[in-house]
C-alpha cells in the first residue's frame, strides 16, 4: 500500500505539472489574441496629398505621410510621436514638445541611376528616384507612390482598395510643411 500511495502521488505530481504547462500555454495565447485586438487596426482614412491615418481597436491613431513621415498618438497619455523622414523623433504632450532619441537609418545612393534609397530601423523604406518620384513603404506595408511632380499620389496596402488622386497644391503655389522644417 506504501508503494501504491507513492507511485499515485507522483502521478498525481506529473498530471499538476502537465496541467500548469498546458494552463501556462493557453494563457499565452490568450494574451497574444487580446494585445492583437488591442492594436487592430479598425477603419483608415485617406487625407489630401497621400495621407494616411489608422485607427485602432484601442482609439490610439497613427499618421502615414508619403515622404516616410509616422506620428503615433497614445490615447491614454494624449501623447503624439512624430518620427521625420531622417529618423529624428520628437513626443508632444499637453503642448510641450521633447525630443526622443533618433531612429537609426540607412541612406544609400546610386551614383549611376541617381536613385536614393533610405531604410529605417522602424522599418519604414523611402525611395526616391532620378525623376523626382517617391516611393514610401510603410511599417505595416502600406505602399505611397508620388509621381515626380508631386501631384499624383496611389496608396496601396493588401486588404484594402487602392486610392489614386492627384494631390492639391496651396493656393499659394508654396510648398506643403512637412517634419523635415524641424
């Protein structure tokens, strides 16, 4: 009876383990599916000039320009996070402006065909060609192509409908601000 005792006890030892391992596992799961909600993307809009803004499940937003440009707003701290299209940071909160420090970034040219490639460690990758076109592709592979004049603007991303528009100038025949100006 001793023995039986024992050999049911580490039985019943190796069950709680393999329990706890399977309970461990279902957990982790359930919190990737929950932080996958939490980031979902739920609508996007498409502004003038090739624009982009996401919405997300958790009411934070993000800002997609066609020259590489991100601004991230943080609902619960009404915080925005600009990062330029040289990887310079900066966080805006209640109007106080601090800056973060910079993303690293890969420029690379090509003296023979005059193309400019620059990678950043946010994975956001702009290209600008000989012409004067961009071609941006963002974290979330969203794809900004602007034409070499600057007027014509697609935006593609997989799942949702291409847009192509030409872009609007200012009345004033003056360039558009963009976070390069810092």
């Amino acid at each position: 009876p001793i023995c039986a005792r024992v050999n049911r006890l580490k039985i019943l030892n190796q069950w709680r383990k393999l329990m706890r391992l399977v309970k461990v596992e279902d957990l982790r799961k359930e919190i990737e599916i929950i932080s996958q909600n939490h980031e979902r993307e739920v609508d996007r809009m498409y502004l003038a000039k090739g624009v982009v803004v996401r919405h997300f499940a958790n009411q934070n937003c993000q800002v997609l320009y066609p020259k590489g440009e991100v601004a991230n707003f943080e609902r619960s701290t009404l915080t925005w996070t600009q990062t330029n299209s040289k990887g310079l940071r900066r966080e805006t909160c209640h109007g106080a402006h601090k800056d973060l420090p910079a993303i690293n970034c890969l420029k690379q040219s090509d003296p023979e065909t005059g193309i400019v490639t620059v990678m950043r460690a946010d994975k956001v990758m702009l290209i600008e060609y000989a012409d004067g076109s961009l071609y941006c592709q963002h974290a979330d592979g969203t794809q900004i192509f602007t034409g070499a004049a600057g007027r014509e603007v697609r935006v593609e991303k997989r799942g949702f409908a291409p847009v192509a528009y030409d872009r609007v100038s200012k009345p004033d025949g003056g360039a558009d601000a963009d976070f390069d100006d810092w």
